[in-house]
C-alpha cells in the first residue's frame, strides 16, 4: 500500500483529502504543520528499508516554517519524496520557486477529487520507478565490481600460468640443449677411463709414487665429469613417478639413514620432529627419496661449520607436508627466487640441478615446493603433497 503524507493546516480540508486518498488505497499520515510533517517522515523513514514514504502533499502556506521549506526537507538527501504542493491562491510568481525548491507538481485550492488523486498518482508512480532505477543502478554497480574483482583474479592466474608456462619452456630448451651436450660429451669420457684406467693398471709399480698419483687423479677428475654428465642427462630426463600409498615417515627415514655419514662429517645435529599418526602420502618412492636427498644434503651444505638439521612430516586437510629446516647461512630474496633455475648455485662447485629436479618431482606428485630463508637466520624447505590420510 503506498504511503503519502498529508500536511495541510486547515482540519477539514486534511480530513476530506485523507478520506480521498485512503479510498484510493493510500495508507495516509496526517499534520498540521512543519514540524510535525517532518516527525511523521522521520518515523516512516526509520522503520521502512525501502525509504518509507511514496508520496507528500504539502499546502504551501503552514504556520510558522512554510510548505516550500517542508518541501525542500523532503527532497533532501536522506530520500527524495515527490512533493504535490497545494496552493490556495494561483500565483504564476510562486511557479518558479516552487518549481526550484523541488516541487513534483501543484494544484490549486479548491481541491477536486479527481485532481488530488491523479497528481498523487502520478507522484507515487515516479517514486516507484525512482526507486527501480536506484535499485538497478545499485545492481549493475555491484555486477560490475563483481566482474572487475573477478577479471583480476583470473588475469592474475592467467599471468601466473604465464610466468609457469614460461619457465617451463625455458627449462625445457636450457634441458635438451644441456643433454645433447652431455651425451655428445658422455661417449668421448667413457673412452678416456677406460684408457685411463688401462694405462694405470700397465704402469703399477712401474712409475713413483707422484707420477702413479697424477694418474688416479686423472682417473678420479674424469669419473667426476662422467657424474656431470649423468646429472645433466637425468634432469633433462622428465621424471616418470608411479605413485602408490606410502608412509611418509618411512621414506623419509630412509633418507635421513643413507645421508647419515655426510651429516655426521659436516658435524651437523640432527632433530626428527614426525608426525606421531604416521602420514600416507601416494609416492614414487625412489623419485621422492632422489628428491628429499638433494633438500637434506643442500640442507647440510648450507652449515659451515656445523649446525642444526630438523625435519618435519605432518597432515592436515588432505594434504601432507615435509619441511627440510637447517640453521646455516641462509638466502637473499634474489636467491630464493632463482634457487629452482637450473645451473643456478649458491655453492662455487654446485651443479645448480639438485632443486630444479626435485621441484620437478614434487609437480609431478601433484605437490609444490617452498622456501623460506634469510640472510644468517637458516632456511626452510617445505614440501606439499596429496594425503592419502592418517594412521
């Protein structure tokens, strides 16, 4: 039912143009003058969501503050109501101020029914479709800043899988380039040992003690290069996994026992922080093991001196995680960013393949690789992947 105030000061002509309005199916409000007028729109106003009143007839002439001063409070900002004023003496001098404080139309006393109820009519109507387009405006306001958060969410994916896209091309090429070298070079190495070695066992007992060391050097430096070689060519390998469910606290012991003697000469302590369930995790247990071997060796490298190593497995919300923690030297930012580039290392006799490969593991389990690391505060290696569950 629409609502519409009435403020007139004269007691018969407000009750007649209520009754007028409520038979026409206005729910009607009633005052005698300014004051009043604006308590009634206050009251609508705060207990109606949509705005409260549809409509106002305000007479002209009130006492103390006039209707054209009503007018213009009903027109404000808090909710524009179209105003029908009533004027009891025509005067075409009065059109251009009514007109300018915000009038929606006029009519003349005495009132006539049919005049009254067309012109509430007709305000009501502009009110409803004021309020249509207000609440359309909104609408598309609200799509659009939808769309606009939503297009920036997916141009920032389609940039990331961009930079992912990237990347793996440029390791692709930077691989096979790497590997066409290494086999051209792997063959020619090969012939070398075996010569090497040959002229080493011809010559035993036969050269002094220097001369015989030279040649076991030459033999030690050439099966070096031969490892190269190898590492090159695994790499450019894509790494083929056979997951199945495994207990990831299993294999990661496994690990940490064959890298016992390289932790033990580096003098580093070792802190095993499992997961007291035990985590199955779906493996390809030598690919995982080659993986985790690169994080725990790197890990140890990075302590000079000696330090602490502190490996973490754990589950929670279908996913499983290892996390590889050392106290040595730690990264810059721009290290951490290149650390997965292949060919790039932190160590002057590093290969710089062992973390690009064993990020290459990881994505094919289906996980992702991170770090966090610091200059002398020590770094964090941590390993996401599908969680078969707990036990």
């Amino acid at each position: 039912m629409p609502r519409v105030l009435l403020v007139d000061d004269e007691p018969s002509i407000r009750l007649t143009m209520a009754e007028f309005l409520r038979r026409d199916g206005y729910e009607v409000a009633v005052a005698a003058d300014f004051q009043s007028g604006v308590a009634l729109a206050a009251d609508w106003r705060a207990g109606d969501a949509d705005g409260g009143l549809d409509a106002a007839v305000v007479d002209i002439n009130l006492p103390g503050r006039s209707g054209l001063d009503l007018l213009r409070e009903l027109g404000g900002p808090e909710g524009a109501v179209p105003v029908v004023v009533i004027t009891g003496e025509p005067n075409p001098a009065l059109i251009p101020e009514i007109v300018r404080a915000g009038a929606y139309d006029f009519i003349a006393k005495p009132v006539v029914k049919e005049v009254l109820l067309k012109a509430v009519g007709r305000a009501v109507g502009h009110k409803r479709l004021s309020d249509e387009k207000r609440r359309l405006e909104d609408e598309v306001r609200r799509h659009a800043e939808t769309l606009e958060r939503r297009v920036e969410e997916r141009t920032a994916e389609l940039i990331e899988a961009y930079r992912v896209l990237a990347h793996q091309e440029k390791v692709a090429a930077l691989g096979r380039a790497a590997a066409q070298v290494a086999h051209e070079v792997k063959n020619p190495l090969a012939g070398l040992l075996l010569y090497a070695t040959h002229l080493r066992g011809k010559t035993a007992g036969r050269l002094a003690e220097g001369e015989a060391a030279l040649l076991d050097k030459i033999v030690a430096t050439i099966n070096h290069l031969s490892s190269t070689c190898e590492q090159v060519l695994n790499f450019a390998r894509p790494p083929r996994v056979e997951p199945r469910p495994l207990d990831l606290n299993r294999v990661v012991s496994d690990v940490l026992q064959l890298a016992a003697p390289q932790l033990d000469a580096a003098r580093v302590e070792l802190r095993r922080e499992f997961d007291a369930g035990g985590v199955v995790a779906p493996l390809d247990e030598p690919a995982a093991s080659s993986a985790l071997m690169n994080l725990v060796l790197n890990a140890a490298q990075a302590m000079r001196g000696g330090g602490t190593l502190t490996v973490r497995t754990g589950a929670g919300g279908g996913a499983a995680f290892v996390e590889v923690a050392d106290t040595g030297c730690g990264m810059t930012e721009e290290q951490v960013r290149n650390v997965f580039e292949p060919f790039y290392s932190t160590k002057p006799s590093g290969l710089g393949l062992g973390m690009p490969y064993a990020r290459k593991v990881v994505e094919q389990h289906g996980g992702r690789i991170r770090i966090e690391s610091r200059p002398g505060e020590g770094t964090t290696v941590r390993v996401d992947l599908p969680a078969e569950g707990t036990r």
